[in-house]
C-alpha cells in the first residue's frame, strides 16, 4: 500500500526505509532544502480578510488617527498661516470659477467649503487642496449648457449638484475597495496634454469677458479655435471691461515677477516676498472693488454698472438639501460621468503624487479617492458641484509652510466668514478681473517647452501623443482630448508587451577597473584590476551599444540563452517564440543531417535546397547541434496559460529538430512561485524526456546557488515538513531513491569549509533545473554536458 503523506515522499526521497524514522537533520542539513509549491488553498486564504487586516483598512481609512494626537503649537502655527494664505486665494478663484460652471458666484463658495471642510479627516497628503477648479468647473459647464440644450427644464445647479454626488459615489467605491492603482494608467504625457489644452482653452474663453466683447459676439463655449478666431474678428467690440481686465492682468504678473525678482536680491526676506506674490490675486481683488464702487456708486441694479459686475451674491447657504435625483436627472447625466471621473481622478492624483515626491512623504491613491469621494457625495448637499485637488492653491499651501492637513479647516473658516460677512463687497467686483484671475491662474498649468523637450529627449512617441492631446482639445473639445491620450497612451503600452523585444545573450568575462585610468588610457595591468573575474551576459546583437571591441561568446557550443524584454504572456509570447526558433534554426543543425532519404520525405516548410544547387555540406556540419536553451525570466513575474502551452510547443518543436536526443531547458531568476508551479505542471524542469534515471543523475551533476546557512534560525518538525510541501517526490527530480544522502550535498568550490560553517543551496534541491540568475544556469548546463560527454567518450573508448 502506497504512502502518500509528506513524511513518506521526503522518505522516498531521501532514499529512506519507511519504517525508519525521519530526523531533523533529514531535512536542512548537509544542504538539503526541498521547495514547496503554492496551492490553490493558499491564494485562496489569502483573499479572505483577517482581523489584523480589517484593523489595518480601518486605519488606513481614517489616516489622521496616526498624527492628530501628536499635535503641537507649532504644527498649529505652520498650519494656521498656511490655511489663512490659503483661504484669500480660494475666494475670488471660487467665485471665478463658478462662473466657467455656468452657476452662480455662491456656488463656487459652497463647493470649496465643503472640500476644505471634510478633506483633513481622510487625507493623506498635507499640502493637497480641494475644491473648485477651472478645468473641472469648464467641463461642468460644457455638461450643463448640453444638456440644457436637450431638456431645457432642467436647473444648472440640479445637473451640477447631481454630477458632483454620482461621481462621488463611483470614487468612493473605488476607493473604498481600493481600486486606486486604475490612477496608473495614465501617463504623465496624457496628464500634461489634459492640463495643457484645458488651460488654452479656458484662457481664451475668458479673454472676451476680459476684454468686454459681447457674448453674443464671441461664443466662449465654442471649440477653442473659433473662439480665437471671433474674438480676434470683434476685438473692436471691446468696451471699458478691457481697462479693468487687461491692467488686472498685468498687475498680477507684475507682482509676480516683482516678488520673485525682491526674494532673490535679498534671500533673507524671501518669505516674506513669498507671502505678498500669493496674496496677489486678494490685493487686485480688493484694489478692482475699491476701483469699481468708486465709479459705480449708487448703482443697485448690476446691469446698469459702466462695466460688467458679479452682481448680488447671497449670504450664508442658500442651497442646503438633498440634490433632485431621479430618472430624468439619472438619464441625462450619465453620458458625461466616465469623462468627470477620469478628470476628478487625473488632477487629484497627480497633483497629490507631485507635491508627496517634492515634500518626502507618501500618498495612498486609493485613500485619496475616498477623500474626493467623500467630498463630492456631502458636498451637493450644501450647494456644491463636483471639486478636486487644485494645483495653484496646493502649490500656496506647500510653500506656505503647512504642517498638516489639519490646515484646510482654517481655509473653511475663511470661506465661511466670507459667505456670511463679505458677500455684499463681492457686488461690485468686475467680471473682468475675474476673467483675469483665471487666465493668470490656468497660465501655471500649461507644459513649458523645456518639460516637453524632456518629452522627446525620453520617448519620442509620447510627444506625439501629447500634442495630439492639445490639438484636439483645441479643435474639438477638452472632453475628447481626455479620450484621445488616455486611449493612445493605453494603445502604446499594449503595442510595447506586444512587441517587446527579447534578446539573446552571451558571455564576457570581466574585471573591475579604475575609472580614471581607463579615462587617461593608461595601460591597465593585472595590478590594477579590483576584483575577481566573473562573467556577465550581453547582447549578442549588441543593441545595448556594448563595446565593438569587446569579444561576446556563446557559454557553450549549442547553448542559447534568451532574456525575455517586458515579461511573457498572451500578448507578446508568439513573437518572442518565433524570434527564438528562428535565431537557433540559423545558428544550429539537425542532430540528423541525412534524416530525410527521398525528396517526397521532406515537409512543405523545410524543402531542403533546389535542384542543382550546391549545398555546403562542411560548413552545414560545423554548426553546433541544439543542446540547450536557458531562459532568463528576471522580467517575468507571471506566466498565463497561453505562454505556457506557447513553451510546451516549441519544446516539441525543438525535440522534433533534434531528434533522437532531446533539449535541455533551464531557467533564470524565476521569482514568482505561480510562475515556476505554471512551468513544473508543464513538465519543465521535472522531465528532460531521458529516463527517470538520467534525470536523477542530472540534478546530481548540475550546480545550484548556495549560501552560508545561519545557525542561530532553526525550523520545528512541522515547519520543516511544510517546506518540503506537497511536491510529487516520485516524478524523477532530485536524487532517486536508494542514493545515500551526502550524494545530493550542493557543489562547493571546492575549499575546506571551517569546523561549524554549513552551506544550503538558496533554491530547493527538488528543483535543479530552476536557478537564482544566468551564471548559475550556465554553470549547471555546463557541467551536465561536459559530464555526458566525458561518458559517451569513455564509452567510446570502452568499445
């Protein structure tokens, strides 16, 4: 009767009677080190939750639990002058924007309140700011003018208030599930061409409000190339709005420049020029009121003012209550969520990961969803429409010197006091200076030349897709420019797994050696090398840009080695097969070089060569026969079901060519255990098609990477046989059974260990054929086919 427990297969193993008992020493000492293989009960228990994991998610859900107890006068200091500097920017910037969305100035007000309000509680990053922006306000209001066009009963801030809750409850589902990494498919050039068209086109639909055209002149709302071209046709048309406008603008660039020219003449006052250029936009605001109650007094009735004016703005929130959500509000909607989503998700992540990198912390994407999810869910509930992270405002806040992200609840102070004390002030400012602040603002957000030189010094193709971006923001629409990069960008990482190229390796040996004396041509002697030689496997085609001059050689003669480029799947594994087959069928030969008699014999693919034609027959025999092929998955970490059958086939395609005898496959730098278990159950590295005996004596013969093992870690009995796993110890790997123990020792150098000093091989011994990386691969190939000749010679020699 058969044993099958795992004590029973180490026996078979181990070449140990069954009714012997088994001792520690049968499994770790002398070497011996037996690879478990990863069950389907494994994955599985790994998917379920366990407490210390429902703790940490609950943790991670509310980030402020790990600094809000630490707190100090200091922190609140950094925060509190962060949060006010903050607050003076986000209220005219709010009101400005609310005017891109088509609503009301308050609306702008209540949406950035909310953001501030609720932020702190799930961030995790301290210098993100949410709130209205003008790339998100500008989409909003592209939305609502569509579909009022279609239902003209619906109420601008019904559909805005809508948007903003059913897509903050899609990011809160990603987030909460998290689901963050989707974030990393868009590409920094899809991100840059967004920002880019968006600002162009923001900017000059603004520039007929700044210049007072008529806007039934100049269509704003157009696609951006014919709002230049009307706007430039009714330039005449400008009216007093243009003197407000065009000398805010200048007068926000000029305080710009002014403070950064004062902050480098005298460093020692840099924050203090620091704090003037931010407040900037509060200064013309404030100057432009003053400016336009001195010519406009007395006037109660905003459309009779001498320029264009914001008009009344209530006090306090007007709009609190539950956002109208039915199926009218549902229908007309839902086409515009995916493109509202996907600029909620690109702004607030990209803007979070930047100011994390420049500031030495770390953001969760997925907990940065919940916290614009949950903005956006609460916000419509006072009056908001959908906000995200904006990049002027956390750019103010990070130089500001905040500490936390505690510092957005001043910002909402601020808000709040000017939606209940100042609103009556916000009457007179000029729509033209408004028009101003967002031009300036939607200025910073444009991709500088020199940013996209880096583009094309990197990847030209990119620079491709970022301008296709831009112009059919320009030409089209801001919507259709999101679609176009984020859909080229994902269409070139597919064609870059598809076609990503493999290569074949060979060996160098090399030394360390100075620099300086290498770049002074000195003669480099055996004196000055560092090191030992080693071996290091290149290119054979040398697309890496090698040096010409120095020799690559093949490890052995009828060895391959091939590196795979960007991992082995579905995708790219018929063209890495077939560049493989192609390559050996060249710089190879059958192992039968008259294996076909007659013409008719020959298949269609390998016709031989025509009639009357000279075969060289010497140089045909002086290719090496296939004996290997070793395969570097240092790329790789999972294999599919489609990769691996594209391996079970051209290993039969191989062992066709070199029939009778077969090819040996080893493999490099496999890290995953699902990918080598994919490879076991495939019948690599398990059977070489040459007997279980001969496989036996393989394991035996080859090499494997070892290591001093420390003795100061010691395993139980159930550890221990919990490593060996549930590893078929009968499919003829490793050593048979019957062989003594100290056979199976790993190769040694060769020198004396010290008395107490044991080594282990890094990988188990079960699976020689699987090795730590190329060398180690080379070496046991080496070795195999230099013993198995050294025994045919013998045989020879016997006969």
């Amino acid at each position: 009767m058969a044993h099958n427990t795992t004590a029973d297969r180490v026996k078979r193993f181990l070449g140990i009677r069954p009714e012997d008992q088994l001792d520690d020493s049968d499994f770790y000492d002398d070497g011996l080190y037996l690879e478990s293989e990863p069950s389907a009960k494994e994955a599985l228990a790994q998917l379920v939750p366990t407490v210390d994991g429902i703790k940490h998610y609950f943790r991670e859900l509310f980030p402020f639990w790990g600094w809000i107890f630490h707190y100090n006068l200091t922190w609140l200091l950094g925060d509190l002058i962060a949060g006010i500097t903050v607050g003076f920017v986000v209220v005219p910037q709010g009101m400005a924007y609310a005017g891109l969305a088509n609503l009301p100035p308050e609306f702008g007000l209540y949406t950035s309140f909310v953001g501030f309000f609720l932020y702190w509680a799930f961030a995790t990053s301290k210098d993100i700011t949410i709130g209205t922006v003008a790339v998100m306000s500008t989409i909003v209001g592209n939305i609502i003018i569509d579909i009022r066009a279609k239902q003209p009963e619906l109420e601008p801030e019904v559909i805005a208030r809508a948007l903003a809750l059913i897509s903050g409850i899609i990011l809160l589902f990603i987030g909460l599930t998290r689901l963050g990494f989707i974030v990393e498919f868009i590409p920094l050039t899809a991100i840059g061409a967004f920002m880019t068209g968006s600002a162009i086109s923001i900017a000059a639909g603004q520039v007929p409000t700044m210049l007072g055209i008529p806007s039934d002149k100049v269509k704003t709302r157009e696609e951006t190339y014919k709002v230049i071209i009307n706007t430039l046709k009714h330039l005449g048309d400008s009216r007093l709005d243009a003197a407000m406008g065009l000398t805010a603008l200048f007068g926000l660039y000029f305080i710009r420049w002014f403070c950064a020219f004062m902050g480098k003449r005298n460093p020692n006052r840099s924050k203090m020029w620091f704090f003037i250029s931010t407040l900037r936009m509060a200064f013309i605001v404030i100057l432009y009121i003053l400016v336009s109650w001195l010519v406009n007094r007395g006037v109660s009735d905003a459309k009779k003012a001498k320029f264009k004016i914001l008009g009344p703005v209530p006090s306090g929130f007007q709009h609190v209550g539950a956002p109208t959500i039915n199926t009218e509000v549902l229908s007309a909607i839902a086409p515009n969520l995916p493109v509202t989503v996907i600029v909620l998700l690109i702004e607030h992540i990209a803007i979070s990961k930047s100011f994390g990198r420049v500031n030495n912390y770390m953001i969760n994407p997925s907990q940065e969803l919940v916290a614009i999810g949950f903005s956006n869910v609460f916000g419509p509930f006072l009056g908001g429409y959908p906000a995200t992270g904006s990049f002027s405002r956390t750019a103010i806040k990070a130089k500001a010197g905040v500490r936390t992200p505690l510092a957005g609840i001043f910002t909402a102070v601020i808000v709040l006091l000017a939606l209940y004390a100042l609103t009556s002030v916000f009457f007179y400012i000029p729509s033209a200076g408004l028009a101003a602040i967002i031009i300036h603002a939607v200025g910073d957000l444009i991709t500088p030349p020199r940013e996209v030189y880096k583009y094309w010094q990197t990847s030209p193709i990119e620079v491709v897709i970022f301008f296709a971006g831009v112009f059919v923001s320009i030409f089209t629409s801001i919507e259709n420019g999101i679609y176009v990069t984020v859909a080229a960008s994902g269409a070139i990482l597919l064609w870059r797994i598809a076609k990503s190229p493999g290569t074949f390796l060979g060996r160098v040996h090399i030394q360390h050696a100075a620099r300086g004396s290498i770049l002074k041509k000195e003669n480099v002697d055996a004196a000055t090398l560092e090191g030992e030689k080693h071996s290091a496997y290149l290119d054979l085609r040398r697309s890496d840009l090698s040096n010409p001059q120095v020799p690559i050689t093949s490890p052995y003669p009828g060895v391959f080695i091939y590196r795979f480029g960007e991992g082995l799947n579905y995708v790219n594994c018929a063209r890495h097969l077939d560049n493989m087959t192609i390559f050996i069928y060249k710089h190879t030969r059958r192992t039968q070089l008259n294996k076909f008699d007659k013409i008719g014999d020959r298949p269609w693919n390998d016709p031989g060569p025509r009639r009357g034609e000279v075969v060289d027959s010497e140089e045909i025999a002086s290719k090496p026969k296939l004996k290997a092929v070793i395969l570097d998955f240092s790329a790789v970490n999972v294999i599919d079901v489609t990769a691996t059958q594209a391996l079970v086939d051209i290993r039969t395609q191989f062992n066709k060519y070199t029939d009778p005898e077969t090819v040996e496959w080893y493999f490099a730098g496999v890290s995953n255990r699902w990918t080598k278990r994919a490879l076991v159950a495939a019948g690599f590295g398990v059977d070489r098609g040459h007997g279980v005996d001969s496989v036996e004596k393989g394991a035996q013969e080859g090499v494997v990477a070892v290591s001093e093992v420390d003795p100061d870690i010691t395993l139980g009995r159930k550890e221990k046989e919990s490593a060996a796993g549930d590893i078929d110890l009968e499919a003829g790997v490793g050593v048979g059974a019957g062989e003594k123990q100290d056979e199976i020792a790993p190769v040694s150098s060769g020198e004396s260990r010290p008395r107490g000093r044991r080594l282990a091989p890094i990988y188990g011994v079960n699976r020689p054929y699987f090795h730590i990386d190329v060398e180690t691969a080379v070496a046991s190939v080496v070795r195999v086919l230099e013993r198995r000749r050294d025994t045919e010679d013998s045989s020879l020699e016997a006969f």
